[in-house]
C-alpha cells in the first residue's frame, strides 16, 4: 500500500483550497492508499475529515487573520505559509516514512520546494499546477481603480516565472524524484516547455473528478429557502473571484435582459478578482442581483445555490489558461452552462454538449447566447442533462484518484 503526504498549504482560504483539501485526501483512501493531510492550520469551515490530519499551528493565530485582511502583506503571509507547511511536511515524511508527498498546487510560489529540497536527497514529490503562473492577466482587462493589486500581482508574476529559478530547479530535481500533474493537456504542454524545458518528461495530465452522489431538490423549494424570485430566469456565477473570472461581462449582458436573475456565490480570497457586488452597484442592477459573499462547502445552501438556478455562467478571460473545476460541478448538479469558449473550455463543453457558448469578454455575444437559452425547448434541455452525466462517468473521482496513484507507484517504482 502506497503512502501519501497530501500537503496542501491554504486550506484556510476559500475557493478550491478547502475543497480539494477534504475530498481528494478521502477519494485516494478509498482508491487503497495510506494518506494523510498536512495544512497549515484549520480547513475553512472545519468540514469532517476522513485520514489523519497534521498542522503546523493547531490554531489560526488572531495576529494571522489580522495580516491577512490586507491583500499585500496576506502575499507575503502566504509565502510564509507555503514554506513552513511544506517544510512540516518533509518532516513527518522521513519521520513516519511516507512514499510521496503530494504538493496540492505548487503554484504561485513554486519555487519553495525546490528551494527546501535544496539540501536534501531521495524525497519523492507528485507536485500539482493549476497553469495560474503560465496566466499573466494583462493591464487592459482591468481598471486602475477597480483593482490595483492585480498590476503588482502582475509584476510579480514576472519574478516568479524568471529564469533565475532555473538553476535552482534543476539542482533540486538531480537530488530528488519530482513529477508534476496538470488538470488540462494545455498547462502539461506549457509546463513541459516551461524556462526551457526544465521540467520536460516530468509533467502528466489528470483531469480533474467528481462524484456522482449528489442529491437533489426541487427548483422552486431551493429559490424559496435562498429568498430568490420564484418565477423567471436565474443565471449563477458561482466561485471565488480570481483574475481569470470575467464577471463584469456577466453583469453587462444582464443590464439587456430584464428578466434575467444573477446570483453570484463565493467570495475571493487573494484580492486577485474583481467584486460582484461593486459592479452590480456601478450598472444599477442590485436589484436584480443576489450575492453570496463567503466560502460555500459542500453544504445545503450549495445544494440549494445550484437547484435554484436556471444555468451557470462560466465567464472567463480569452488569455485564461487554467481548469475551471466550476464546469465540473456544473455537470456533477446536471447543470446546463453558459460559457465563454475560450481555451480547452469551450471545446469541453461542445464535446459533451453541456450547454452554450458565447464569445470571450464579448457582452453582446453572452446576450445572444442568453436569448438562445431562454429559447431551448425540453429534448435541448434534456440532451444536456445526459452530457452531464456522461461527463460525471468519464471524470469521477475514481479515475482521478487510480490514475494520481498510478503516477505515485511509478516514481517509487523508479528508484527500483
């Protein structure tokens, strides 16, 4: 039986981090393997836990909630986390003798393993990359005023991405047995060109999985219990907000349907996305819009946040190069979509027929594509409804999890 360290340094945040922190742990336990979790500190909202679970505080510090209210020293913050939650978790490897270390998003300070690896030798790492450092957002795609801290992030990205890590790189993974996973073959092909081939051979692709175990209610009970209108069309836009999401698109294209509905659920942890309710209040559309600003786990109001609505919006920018695990989720509550077409998304969804695009940060194009939703009759709505859950068989958790394992098993195999 293979042991795995699954280390994943801000499950306290929101977004995906708590998320995956919960399940995949769980999914690769079931799949035969010995797992435990190392974090930080808490998961946010402290959901149940199946494996182990290690910390570097046993506690989140008041003084740390306080760093972390300011976007700039929450950066730094987190790159203090990163080190330390991975240093804990080459601890307990050689101490409890783990086969592997698995790395939950080596991004954006993916020069940290490598840098405490620097003294060391013969530790196996599978690290995961979302692509987020192959994405730099451009100025144009924000204003000034609206997000500033998305021009230092930019400028930083630059220094992450330098070639100056490279000999560092390649130090480290002469001394130690490292592969990397992306979630699309987009971020694999990048990451095995990525400063010149540094990491060429090393890099595989495993999409992400879903269960398929979801429960389900009825459309009207869940808009009654989340004080949503009963009748007419809701959109939702669900997530926390990053650099990536263009939901200001979203907000544009609604300002020319007056029936439509949009709720947005999440809220963003890195100050990296724009704010929903700021442009609902900028085009004057409050009163057709419905915000939910805080993390939603795997609870009944996510339950609710996707019966209650008519279809996702999967908004993104044209530059945008990551996973969106929203789609996802889409099909795993069978879900139509509504969903900008750039990159690897647009493909996924004419593959298996999960709903309907509209062109990259184009407003009129995202109205046209709601008029033609609003149109479908019920068989278009139903052959959806089966793409979704053709897309749940051939990407459930079982997959993901036998086929993260069987990279495992393969860098323990190559020392044999």
């Amino acid at each position: 039986m293979i042991r795995v360290l699954y280390c994943c340094p801000f499950s306290h945040y929101s977004g995906h981090h708590p998320y995956v922190s919960t399940v995949e742990p769980k999914m690769l336990a079931e799949a035969g393997a010995n797992v435990a979790l190392v974090t930080f500190c808490d998961i946010t909202d402290n959901p149940k836990l199946a494996v182990p679970h290690y910390k570097v505080l046993t506690s989140d510090w008041l003084i740390l909630r306080w760093i972390r209210k300011s976007a700039i020293p929450r950066w730094f913050m987190m790159l203090v986390e990163t080190a330390l939650t991975i240093g804990k978790a080459m601890r307990l490897c050689r101490k409890f003798k783990y086969d592997i270390i698995y790395l939950r998003d080596g991004e954006p300070y993916l020069f940290v393993s490598p840098l405490l690896n620097l003294l060391f030798r013969n530790y196996r790492w599978l690290i995961s990359l979302t692509g987020s450092n192959l994405f730099v957002p451009t100025p144009s795609m924000f204003r000034f005023r609206k997000n500033p801290y998305i021009y230092l992030y930019t400028a930083s990205l630059h220094i992450v991405r330098s070639a100056m890590w490279n000999p560092l790189y390649r130090r480290s993974l002469s001394r130690n047995k490292v592969m990397f996973v992306t979630q699309n073959e987009e971020a694999k092909k990048n990451y095995n060109d990525y400063q010149n081939g540094v990491f060429a051979g090393r890099v595989v692709c495993i999409p992400l999985g879903t269960d398929d175990n979801t429960v389900f209610i009825q459309k009207r009970e869940a808009r009654l219990k989340l004080g949503l209108p009963p009748e007419g069309l809701i959109l939702l836009s669900f997530g926390a907000p990053h650099s990536g999401k263009d939901i200001e698109t979203v907000i544009k294209a609604a300002m020319h349907i007056p029936e439509v509905f949009v709720v947005h659920a999440g809220t963003q942890a890195f100050s990296l996305g724009s704010n929903p309710k700021n442009f609902t209040e900028e085009h004057n559309l409050g009163n057709r819009t419905a915000i939910f600003d805080h993390y939603i786990g795997q609870t009944e109001e996510r339950l609710q946040l996707f019966a209650a609505a008519d279809a996702l919006v999967l908004s993104y920018t044209k530059v945008f190069k990551s996973t969106s695990s929203m789609l996802w989720e889409a099909a795993k509550y069978r879900l139509p979509v509504i969903s900008s077409n750039a990159n690897l998304l647009g493909a996924m969804v004419r593959e298996y027929n999960l709903g309907l695009l509209f062109e990259a940060e184009n407003t009129e194009s995202l109205v046209d594509a709601i008029r033609r939703f609003e149109g479908l009759g019920i068989e278009e709505l139903e052959l959806m409804r089966l793409g979704c859950q053709k897309f749940v068989k051939d990407y459930s958790d079982e997959k993901w999890a036998k086929d993260t394992i069987g990279v495992c098993e393969q860098l323990v195999k190559s020392e044999e």
